[in-house]
C-alpha cells in the first residue's frame, strides 16, 4: 500500500442550466493538476450532488451555475452537507455570479467564486492552497 | 473497530465511502478493518462488465441497476475510469450516466481511479467489493475501465463476466479472440440500433462455436444477446441470462461460493502476497536509504542491478519485522 492521500473533488451542475462548457474544462484543468475528479454531468439537484460527494469521500464539490439560480441552489448544497455532518467538504463555485451574490454566498459558507476570465491557474492554485485531503 | 463493522453491516454510507477511501489511498489500518469485515462477506453476486472504451458499459450498468431495483435486490456499483499517466489525476465520468440512483438508499456507486494499476480495474477494487458485500448490498457491479485484449482481471473477482462489444467492430473482434473470448460469460451486441449487428453477431457466434466440444461436454456456453442500453431494450433477456448463468453456478461450483474456489483463493493469495511483499521490502529499502544508495552505484557504474538487487531483496526479508 503506497499510503498516499489523493485529492478527491467533485464538479456538479445544479439546477436546469445546461451551460457545461466551463464545468468541463474546469474538471479538466483540475485532472491535470493531479486531481480525481468525479463529474456528475447536468441538471443535478443539490440533494443529488450531496450524496454523491459523500458516496465518493470527495474532498471538495465545485458547482457551476450559469443561468442565475445559483443562489438558491449553492445554499442548499452547503446546507444539506452539513445537515449531513458532512461540513468538512468544500463547496466552492464559479459561473455568472454578480458581485453582490458572491458576498451572500460567501457568508452561507460558499469558501470562493470564480467568475469568467479568472484563470485556471489562480483556479487550480485554490484548490492545492485550500483544500487538503480530509 | 467493532463500531466500524457494525456501521459498514448496517449500511452507514458515510462510514463505507470512508473506508474504501481509505483502501484506495493504501491507509495500513484499513487491513484490520477488512479482516472484520470479512466474516461478513460472501452474499452478494457480482457480475463484471468490461469491453472497449465507449461500447455502452457505463449506460448499460444505469439499466441494470434500474432492472435490479425493480427486483428489489440492493445493489452497489463500482466503476472505474483510467488515471492519467502524466498528471497522476482522472475525470471519473461514469457516474454521468448512473446518477439518476443517487438519490435511491438501495443503491451505492463508487467511482474508482486504476492510478496506474493495471488489469482493467484498480489495486482496491477487490477490497472494495468485499466492502460493499459487507453492506449488504445483494447484487455488485464492477464496470472496468474500456480496456484492450488481456485486461481481464474482473474476471477473478465476478461471479458472472459480461462482455460489451459495438456491431462493426470488425478486426476488433478478431483481436478479441485471443484473450477476452475465453473469460466471457455472456456477450452483448450493444448499440445493436446500428447496421452491422447481425454481421458482429455471426462473426461471435462462430467464434465461440470454436469450442463447442467444451459446451457439449455440458460447460456454459456464453449466449450472445443484442441490446440497445440507451434505449432500455434487451436489458431483461440479458438479465435473464445472468439468472441463468448463476444457476449453471449453483449447479456445478457452488453457487455464490464459485468466487472461492481453490484456483481463485490461490490466485488471489498470489496477487496479495506480491502486492504486501512488495510493499515492505520497499517501504523498508526508502526509508533505510539502501535503495536510492544502490541506484547511485548502478548509475556511476560500481554495482550491476542483477547484484545490487539480490544484495537489498534477501537481508530485507531476513529482516522483515513480526508484525504483532
Ligand atoms: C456558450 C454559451 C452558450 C452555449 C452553451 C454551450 C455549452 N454546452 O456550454 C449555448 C449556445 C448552448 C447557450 C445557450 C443558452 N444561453 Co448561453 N451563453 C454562452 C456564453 C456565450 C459563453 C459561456 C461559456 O461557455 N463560457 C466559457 C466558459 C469556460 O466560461 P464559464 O462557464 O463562465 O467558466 C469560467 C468561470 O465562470 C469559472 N467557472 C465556471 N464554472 C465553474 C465551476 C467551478 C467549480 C469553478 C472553480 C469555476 C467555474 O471558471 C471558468 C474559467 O474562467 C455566455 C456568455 C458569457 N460571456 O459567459 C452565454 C450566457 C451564459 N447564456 C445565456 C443564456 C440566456 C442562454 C440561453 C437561455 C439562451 C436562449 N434564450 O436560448 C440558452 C440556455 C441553455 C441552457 N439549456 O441552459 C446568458 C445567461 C444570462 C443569465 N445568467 O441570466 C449568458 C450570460 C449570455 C447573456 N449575456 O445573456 N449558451
Ligand atoms: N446508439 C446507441 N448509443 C448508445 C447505446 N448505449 C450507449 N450508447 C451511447 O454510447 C456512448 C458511450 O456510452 P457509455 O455508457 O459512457 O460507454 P462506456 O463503455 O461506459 O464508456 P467508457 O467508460 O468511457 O469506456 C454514450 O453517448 C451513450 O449514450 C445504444 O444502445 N445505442
Ligand atoms: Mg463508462
């Protein structure tokens, strides 16, 4: 046994939006990082993506949100991981947010937002500096 | 540890994720867990789906749970998808198709990562299976990475081998002739929405037909079954052939006990001894410093391998500790 803890994330699409262009290249970006990422595809529900980041002991779930209802659905996935006691996964998103939200998002427990033109690198580099494997 | 084992045989989800978690990532205290656990196992049937990249498995493995549901068995799903060579990462992606079980408390999917094993599935998979038997779950599914013709590892560790294969495969189905055709229990023409089904068909039935003298001798011959899994069609005649197969099982290997037979145990032990001998002597030659000290001297041309390797490979077991 190597005994090594890898870095395990989940990338999820809540909600009816069916713009996945940045999901997926961000589940890329995040493989060659060195990441398993495990994708659950579109149109999850946040009740979905929770318990499938708890089947898969993911250390992070990252949502992606394009078409503005990504308010309601974020809280509910921090909501229900720690309804869950499953507190200790990171939630973390990006899409088309505007600032304001970001601000709510953020005191509901959302670690960070990353919205169009932030980097894949500066996305990547959240990543290793905030989330170890639990 | 006792509360370990009594929340993975109650099904706790947190505590099974946890632990194949930890299986996966090669935690040493995970081996005292998986021994408890093991007076727990031997329930549950475990069916095997491999073939090519994209031939369906993973859309297929979505309906076989839906049917399985239906049955009212439980079932538990591990797949597994390639890590990348050259980050060491992986997009799991199988789930895609599955997740419509999320939400169903008879239902666990795992995706799983080969992190360069190889075989088709990963070093934990087998303990993995052993945990979601543990849970209780009645049915198993191992879905392989899409793997080539001698990746046929699931093969140890299912009680029923489906093979996956797409009309119009062609050569491809000549290549897989020297290896997968052997090991498969049953074949399935998938996408058989598309021309060539009856071509890929004959073509297999006459492959198999090849060793007809073993199926007149009353050994399982595979039936070969068209499906369409994106459509939901043929899925019940393929499950009725899995009842079958398991029956052929029950009457001439012991049933669920044909996963224990004496080949497959020794097997098995062969796999685990190598995988723990390995193990120690390595952790031990890194951390005592032998190894890279060995390296140095084949690279400025002081020691041959063939000497270096001997001289650290025997006083290491000499040396291995008791563990108790
Ligand atoms: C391409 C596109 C489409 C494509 C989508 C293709 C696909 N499969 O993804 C198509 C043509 C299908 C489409 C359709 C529609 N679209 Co459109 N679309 C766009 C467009 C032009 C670009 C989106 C994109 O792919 N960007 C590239 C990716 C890489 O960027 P990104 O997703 O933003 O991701 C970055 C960050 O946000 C962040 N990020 C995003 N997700 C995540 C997740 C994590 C975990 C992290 C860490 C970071 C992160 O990192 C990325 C890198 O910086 C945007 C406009 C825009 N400039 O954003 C409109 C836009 C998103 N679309 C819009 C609309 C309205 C629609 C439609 C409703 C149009 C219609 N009336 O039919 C439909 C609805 C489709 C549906 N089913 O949901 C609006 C949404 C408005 C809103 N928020 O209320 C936008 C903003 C255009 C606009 N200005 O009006 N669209
Ligand atoms: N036409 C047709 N397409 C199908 C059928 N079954 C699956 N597919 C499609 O085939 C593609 C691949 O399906 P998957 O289930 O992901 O295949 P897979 O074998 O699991 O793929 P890997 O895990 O990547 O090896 C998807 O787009 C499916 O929708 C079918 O019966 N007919
Ligand atoms: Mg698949």
């Amino acid at each position: 046994m190597k005994h090594e803890r890898r870095v395990r994330v989940m990338v999820a699409k809540p909600g009816l939006d069916g713009h996945d262009r940045g999901a997926r290249i961000i589940a890329r970006a995040y493989r060659d990082a060195g990441f398993e990422v495990v994708y659950t595809g579109l149109h999850q529900t946040p009740e979905e993506i929770v318990e499938a980041a708890i089947q898969e002991d993911v250390d992070m779930v990252g949502l992606s949100s394009l078409a503005g209802a990504h308010k309601y659905l974020f809280q509910t996935v921090v909501e229900l991981l720690r309804e869950r006691g499953a507190e200790d996964i990171v939630v973390c998103g990006g899409g088309i947010i505007p600032d304001e939200d970001i601000k709510k998002l953020k005191s509901a427990g959302v670690r960070e937002i990353f919205t169009p033109g932030a980097t894949l690198d500066e996305i990547v580099k959240w990543v290793k500096e905030n989330v170890k494997p639990r | 540890m006792k509360d370990l084992v009594e929340k993975v045989t109650s099904g706790d989800v947190r505590t099974v994720a946890r632990l194949i978690r930890d299986v996966d990532d090669g935690m040493p205290e995970v081996r005292e867990a998986l021994k408890e656990l093991y007076p727990y196992t031997g329930n549950a049937y475990v069916i095997g789906i491999t073939g090519a990249p994209g031939v369906g498995k993973s859309t297929l493995v979505d309906q076989m749970v839906a049917h399985l549901r239906k049955r009212g068995k439980t079932v538990g799903v591990l797949a597994v998808d390639p890590t990348s060579p050259f980050s060491g990462g992986a997009i799991l992606g199988d789930r895609v198709r599955m997740q419509r079980h999320s939400m169903d408390s008879g239902v666990f999917i795992r995706s799983l990562a080969t992190r360069g094993h190889f075989g088709g599935l990963t070093q934990s998979t087998r303990s993995a299976i052993d945990i979601l038997d543990a849970m209780g779950k009645d049915v198993i599914l191992v879905e392989t990475v899409g793997v080539g013709q001698d990746e046929v590892d699931v093969v140890r560790s299912a009680h029923t081998t489906v093979i996956v294969v797409v009309p119009g495969m062609g050569d491809d189905i000549q290549a897989i002739k020297a290896g997968i055709l052997e090991v498969g229990d049953i074949f399935l023409i998938n996408k058989s929405d598309r021309e060539g089904t009856d071509k890929t068909l004959n073509e297999l039935r006459l492959m198999i037909e090849m060793d007809q003298k073993k199926f007149d001798k009353g050994l399982w011959k595979p039936p070969i079954i068209k499906v369409e899994a994106v459509f939901d069609k043929g899925v019940d005649d393929f499950l009725a052939a899995v009842d079958e197969h398991a029956r052929y099982l029950e009457q001439t290997a012991g049933g669920l006990k044909s996963r224990r037979s004496p080949e497959r145990v020794r097997q098995e032990m062969v796999e685990m001894i190598k995988a723990r001998l390995f193990e120690e002597v390595l952790d031990k030659l890194t951390e005592t410093g032998e190894f890279d000290r060995a390296v140095d001297a084949i690279v400025k041309g002081s020691l041959d391998p063939y000497s270096a390797c001997e001289g650290l490979v025997f006083p290491a077991l000499a040396g291995l500790p008791d563990e108790e």
